[in-house]
C-alpha cells in the first residue's frame, strides 16, 4: 500500500504544479489586457518567460514564493542570502503587504521601472546563463580563423 502513496503523490505534486501553471496564465492574460502594459515591447513573451522563471522557484501551496523557496533560488544561483536579506527582499517587492511574493507582484517587479534586488539577481541570472542551448539571441561569434 505504501508505495501507491507516494504515486499519489508524485500526482498530486504534478497536478499542483498544473494548477499553479494554469493560474499564472490567466494572470498573464489580465497583464496582456491591462492597458498600463500596452507599450511594454514583447509583452507576451516577457510574460512567458516571467511565468517560467517564477515556476523554477519551489513555490509553496498557495503558488507563492515564500521565505524558504527565495532562500532555496538564491543558493541556486550562488548569491546565498541571509535571513534579513531575504526579508528585506520580500518586503522589498510586495511593500510589506506580505511575506510570500505572489505572481503579480513578482510580474510588477520584473516590468516596473525599480530596481528590486531580486530583480536584479534574476536579471543578472539570465544574461549570465547566456546559454548556448538556447536558439534564440544572436548568432555564435565567430573567431578570426573562420572567416573568408
């Protein structure tokens, strides 16, 4: 009996994350909607990539980033923060209005114009990870010896 448990739950986790997945669309589409965001440039795609960025983090029940998820994400990227750093990161994007950063605070964050230290990590992350796996950007440089 056991066993079929942890299927359970393996299932339970893989339709949890469906879910989560399921509901930062739908706030995608109220962003997409929002005529405050009509100038961003390539908004889908921003968003498409906010939802999956947001997804990598180890999101708590509710589909939010809490404490533990934040400090789990910076280890990941090897800028491990304290407790208080983490706290002050938190604060920092949702205004002290809570202590889980939901998607559309993260979404405000990474769209608006200030400089969150989260942001900053995740936006330093990215160009880092420059990632040669990944088709798009600009063409492999080629060296001197390459050329005609």
């Amino acid at each position: 009996m056991p066993s079929n448990q942890n299927v359970q739950g393996g299932k339970a986790f893989g339709l949890l994350k469906e879910q989560q997945r399921q509901k930062l669309e739908e706030i995608n589409k109220e962003y997409l909607e929002d005529q405050k965001y009509r100038d961003e440039e390539d908004l889908a795609e921003k968003l498409e990539s906010l939802k999956n960025k947001y997804a990598e983090f180890d999101l708590n029940d509710q589909g939010e980033i809490d404490m533990m998820g934040l400090k789990r994400m910076m280890e990941k990227l090897g800028v491990p923060k304290t407790h208080l750093e983490l706290k002050k990161m938190i604060v920092e994007v949702t205004g002290g209005s809570s202590n889980t950063i939901n998607y559309r605070d993260f979404v405000k964050m990474m769209l608006g114009k200030r400089s969150a230290v989260l942001k900053l990590v995740l936006l330093f992350e990215d160009k880092a990870n420059g990632s040669p796996c990944k088709p798009e950007g600009p063409p492999p440089k080629r060296d001197i010896a390459s050329l005609p």
